[in-house]
C-alpha cells in the first residue's frame, strides 16, 4: 500500500533519509537550473507561450517606469507583453494587489534569467526551511507528495513557494510569536483569497494578537502602496479584478489547471451560475470542517492543518501552483491523520494530494501536440478540485471518529 | 556518493517512488 511504503520511509536510517532528500533537491535543482537556462538564450517567450513569471518580471518593471497601474489594464499589459517580447503575447492578466508589484520591484534590476534565479532561490529555499520545521521526521513522505506540485511552480516560475512560505511561517509561530505570525499572515495580502480560511481559523481560536499583527500589516502595507504608487492604485487593482472575474466567467483561463469546485463545474460543461453556486457549497463545506476541527478535532496543529488545506478550497481563482500550501497542511495534520485514519484513507488521501498537484501538468503534455487548440485547453476536464474535496472528506472522517473515541471516554 | 549496508539497500518501493520524481522532473523540463 501507498501508505505503508511512504511512512516507512521516517524510520529509515539517517543515510538513507537523506539520500531520500538529496535526490529531491537534485530534481529542483535541476528544474530550476534548466529553466533559467531556456530564459538565458531564449528570453521568457518560446513558441508563442509565455511563462508565467514574464508578467511578475513585466510589472516589476513597471513599477520603475512609473505606469504600473496600466499594468491592470488588460490591453495594456498585453502591448507591455507585446513590447518585453518583440510582439509575442500570451493570456496573461495582472490582477495581484499593488504590494506583490512592489515587493518584486527590485527583480526589475535584473536581466529575466537572474530575476528568476534569484526568486525561485529565495522563495523556494523559504519554503522548504518552513516545510522542514514543520514537517520534521515526515519531511521525506511530504516532498515526495508535493513533489509534483513543486515542481510544476517551478517550471512556470509561479509565486507558490512565497505564498506556502507565508502561511508556513504563520502556523509555526502561532502559539509563541504571535505578532511574527500576524505579520506573515498580513503578507499574504498579496493573494488574499488563499489565506481566508487560516483567517478564520484565527478568528474562530481567537487568536486577536495575530489578527491584530495582521490587519496593522495589510494597513501600513497599503499605506507605503499609497505613497509610492498614488491613490488611483486601488481603483485600478479593483478594475484589474473585476476585469479578470469576466475572463474567468468567460472561460478563458485554462480550467484544467484550476484547483476548485467551480474551475471543474466549468469544465464539465455548467454554467457560470451552477459554478458558482457550486464553489458556494464547497466554500461552506471547507468552513464548516475547518469549524468542527476546532471545536471536536484532535489538536489545534490539526486544526490549523484544516484551516490550510481549505485556504485552497474558498476561492474559485485558484491554481495548481498554488498548490506548495497543500504540503504545509499535510505536515500539520499528518501526526494526529496518521493516528485517526485507516491505512486505505491514508493512502487515497496521499495519491490524491500527488494527483491533485501533477494532474495539470500531465494535461499539459498530453494538449502540448495541438497548442492552437484553446477550446480544448479550457474544457479539458479539471480533476484537482475534486481531488482536494475528497481529501477534506477524509480529514472530516478523521474529525468525526476522533470526536467520537472523545463521545466513548466521556 | 551513498554507501548503504545490507538492511539500507534501495528496495523495489525506494527505487519506484525515486523513477516517479526523476520523471516528473523531466516532464516538467520537457513541458513547462
């Protein structure tokens, strides 16, 4: 069984775990390493697709230009696209809040391969330091499952690892840094819709130092935006996502890599309004397990754990990259989920947490031979959302038959 | 590079789980 051949692996001997580790990294690195090569000689554009981290690279040069809320603009950030590319473009929309173009505007400074260097380096190694002082002796078991999800963040040069870093950092120092936490969960400002959930959680442990760390960061963060990009900044980061929600109404973005209930009602033919409706029900699910897990679960860790694993369920805007997160959830749930769930649970939630985080990129592969085909690209089937929901099905199981083991010793 | 004993030695597991990731590895730079 999955289960079995993974969990063996912590009581493998120190040489061998590391072996474990090192083949791992050898694989980022070799991602990372051979990306940056393809952007030296090649530039961020090949073969008319553009990858992701060109729009990070584009705003951050904005910001220096002094016309980064053009970049909202959508025909706008296509002819800068068009500019940075010698006419190539590629559907890219630019919808982060002004603090994300901020914090990459010394990128700008940097020819397009060494920016991409430097902040897959920075962010990545953030994440796994986070990973490891929460995973510890299941450290191996959870890169292995995140792997595919690691590795497609790298391959686009996507924001995944900052974001798991962030929420990493805001689990560990819960309970004895509360303000450090606060502070990492402000951060997360930059994509708002994936910290909702441990949000919640902070609100529902009352946990009011965090919350006040945090919203004094979004406030100060927001005010040095202010400063330096002008009032109007917000009324064009505002635009830039109401013009971005009637491209994800439209179909436009690829659905097959979107993690969420309404990304797979989408993609399976429903209407906006029944995807919709659809991501409603997932959302209150989420809430309502993240709920049951503090008032019934094992511990707060695991608590906490849910509240991660939902922060990917709330929003219908979210991606497989975005996935790093699910890798922080698994480290915080596994001690108390490998006590409360069966060997076959287990299992299925590890395959599925794999799945979920390669299933894009095998699409990928697979659609690669016909790239002109945009209509098949959006209505591929998307699979990840589901994926997910069944892991937080299992975790509500692990929920109930701890609450009920509590029911028999009370 | 990795001197194991006996009780150490890759087994069928170890070497599957190590082919899935230098695969996905290659998929991602062949793809992405």
């Amino acid at each position: 069984m999955l289960a079995i051949a993974l969990e063996k692996i912590k009581d493998f001997a120190p040489l061998k775990r590391a072996a474990y580790v090192r083949v791992i990294l050898a694989g980022f690195a070799a991602i990372v390493l051979s990306k940056a090569f393809r952007f030296f000689e090649h530039g961020f554009w090949e073969a008319g697709q553009a990858t992701d981290f060109a729009a990070f690279h584009i705003a951050a040069q904005r910001v220096w230009l002094g016309d980064v809320e053009l970049a909202y603009q959508f025909q706008w950030f296509m002819k800068m696209q068009a500019e940075a590319s010698a006419g190539a473009t590629g559907f890219m929309p630019w919808t982060y809040p002004p603090q994300f173009a901020l914090l990459l505007s010394p990128l700008a400074l940097l020819p397009g391969w060494a920016a991409y260097l430097l902040f897959m380096a920075v962010t990545l190694g953030a994440y796994l330091a986070t990973l490891r002082e929460i995973a510890k002796n299941n450290l191996e078991l959870v890169l292995i499952l995140t792997f595919p999800a690691i590795a497609v963040t790298i391959g686009g040069g996507q924001n995944g690892f900052l974001t798991g870093a962030l929420i990493g950092l805001t689990c560990i120092n819960v309970e004895r840094r509360p303000y450090l936490s606060g502070i990492a969960l402000g951060a997360m400002i930059i994509k708002p819709h994936l910290a909702i959930a441990v949000g919640a959680y902070m609100l529902l442990a009352r946990r009011w130092s965090v919350i006040a760390a945090a919203g004094l960061t979004i406030i100060l963060t927001s005010l040095v935006c202010t400063i330096v990009f002008g009032l109007s900044i917000w009324g064009a980061w505002l635009e830039g996502v109401r013009e971005s929600a009637s491209f994800l109404d439209e179909g436009r973005y690829p659905l097959f890599r979107m993690i969420s209930t309404y990304a797979m009602l989408r993609a399976a033919g429903g209407s906006s309004t029944i995807a919709i409706w659809g991501q409603a029900v997932a959302t209150c699910f989420a809430l309502g397990t993240l709920l049951l897990s503090v008032v019934r679960g094992p511990s707060s860790r695991f608590a906490l754990g849910v509240a991660v694993l939902t922060s990917l369920m709330i929003s219908p805007y979210a991606y497989d990259y975005d996935l790093p997160i699910a890798g922080v959830a698994l480290a915080l749930l596994l001690p108390d989920f490998s006590n409360l769930a069966t060997q076959r649970e287990r299992s299925l939630t590890y395959g599925l947490l794999a799945f979920a985080g390669g299933y894009g990129l095998l699409r990928t592969a697979l659609l690669a031979g016909d790239p002109g085909d945009s209509a098949g690209r959006s209505l591929a089937a998307s699979v990840s959302g589901p994926a997910l929901l069944v892991v937080l099905v299992l975790v509500l199981r692990a929920i109930l038959r701890q609450a009920h083991y509590q029911g028999l010793e009370g | 590079m990795f001197r194991f004993k006996s009780a150490e030695k890759l087994n069928a597991a170890d070497v599957f789980i190590l082919a899935a990731i230098a695969a996905f590895a290659s998929i991602v730079i062949l793809v992405c």
